[in-house]
C-alpha cells in the first residue's frame, strides 16, 4: 500500500501524531530504539530529516536501522537534494514557501527529482511554511517568518499549496521552539484548506498537543520529545491524547 493511502485511511480513524528522528542528533542505532519506542507508543510514521543533514551514509544508515526496528513507514523530511535514502518508503517532496531563497522553493526539489525517480521512492508532496520564532531552519532556509499574528499570510500560502496540488500543508515553528504555532493561527489556516494540516516545533506536552489539535491540526509532529529517550511514558501520553481528540 502507498505510504499516502495508509496515512488517508489512519486520517479517517484519529488525528496523528508523526515522529521526527534527525540523523545528525545520535547514532543509528539510537535512532532504531526511538522508532521502536515511536511505534509502541502509537505514532503512525517516522519522518526522517534535519536543517543541517548533509550526510547521505549516515541517512542511509539511520533508515535501515529505524526500518529494522520498526515496521512504521519511514519518511524522508530532507533539507537538500543531499539528504536522501533509497531505504526509505517516501518522502515528503515539500517546498519551503516561504523562503526567500528559491534553492529551496523549487531548486532542490529539481536537483533531486531525477534521483527520487530512479531509487523509487513515493514522492509525497507538501507545502512547507514556517512561523516565528522558526529556530534553525528559519535560519538554514533563509525564510521570511511568519510573523505569529498574520494569519491571513499563512493562509495564504497554505490555501497556495492546496491550489498548487499539494497533499498537505506544513505549519512549523521550528524544532524546539520555546512556542508553538499559535493556535488562532491553526484554527483560521485550517478553516481555509481542505487538506489535511500538519503542526510541528515546540509541542512538548500532551495538554500542547491536546490543544493544537483541537485547533484542528491533522496531524502533530513532535521531535525533542522522543529524544528524550527517557521520556517513553510521556510521549506515550502525548500520542494517546492526540488519538483520543474528536476531530475539528
Ligand atoms: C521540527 O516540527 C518538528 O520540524 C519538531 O519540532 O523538535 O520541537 O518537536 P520539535
């Protein structure tokens, strides 16, 4: 089954949660017991990418390790065309919209189109935007933040993506980020989409999670959280809560 399809079909049932392993933050064999602990706990993939990921061994590497330990689909959230792995089951094929850089609206994404072509991978296509405060990949991706109360430029882009023919829309703060993205702001993006909206960057917490899903994210993404390794029973509860949301 395509990766796409099963994440439709687990859409229909409960909101999800996504887990976020960064090659460059550990180990592979590290990133294997995250992704074990991401699917005991419940979560519905592993997105596999950093800013800074440049090494494409060490991506490799990473994937068959989180593949052996898991049997989640594995997807690849690359910051280059430097940042793929033929191990993996897709990847999200995104646009950082709101750069201004068009290396990385439309130049990457042209440097690996050929090479995702030939290794075969599921192409997933997802429009990227990223709000303040945007941490490391506002910086990486020369972006033009979305300022915290400018709703009607995120949804903008967002609606541009949809428009566009993308599957999904992106809304980031960057991994990390002390706050999340607001939650007026989820509420009026989703209110003018029809596909399905991804939240990502500072949800540490299940009562964060809780509340951004209600704003009607889709989808949450949480990275810090599963690298505190320690932390299993809270992620656990982080994901049952996402699960337990009625949708908006
Ligand atoms: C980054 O949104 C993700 O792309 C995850 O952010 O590390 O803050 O969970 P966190």
């Amino acid at each position: 089954m395509k990766v796409l399809d099963y994440i439709m079909e687990e859409l229909e049932k409960y909101p999800l949660h996504f887990s976020l392993i960064d090659p460059d933050k550990q180990p592979p064999e590290d990133a294997g017991e995250m992704a074990e602990i991401a699917e005991r706990v419940g979560s519905t993939a592993i997105m596999v990418g950093g800013s800074t990921v440049s090494d494409e061994k060490l991506v490799d590497d990473t994937v068959k390790e989180i593949k052996s330990a898991s049997s989640l689909p594995v997807i690849l959230f690359p910051s280059s065309a430097n940042s793929l792995s033929r191990y993996a089951d897709a990847i999200f094929f995104m646009s950082l919209l709101n750069s201004k850089n068009p290396r990385y609206i439309i130049g990457e994404q042209m440097k690996g189109a050929m090479t995702i072509k030939k290794l075969g991978i599921e192409p997933i296509s997802m429009g990227y935007i990223v709000v303040e405060p945007g941490m490391k990949v506002g910086e990486v991706g020369e972006v033009e933040l979305i300022k915290r109360n400018d709703f009607i430029t995120a949804a903008g882009y967002a609606l541009a993506a949809q428009y566009l023919g993308m599957k999904f829309v992106y809304l980031e703060a960057g991994s990390g980020a002390n706050e999340p993205v607001p939650s007026e702001m989820i509420v009026f993006v989703k209110k003018n989409i029809e596909i399905p909206l991804i939240v990502g960057g500072g949800i540490r917490d299940p009562s964060t999670a809780r509340e951004k899903v209600m704003a009607g994210a889709d989808i949450i993404v949480t990275g810090t959280a599963l690298e505190e390794l320690f932390f299993e029973r809270k992620l656990s509860s982080i994901v049952k809560t996402i699960k337990e949301c009625k949708r908006v």
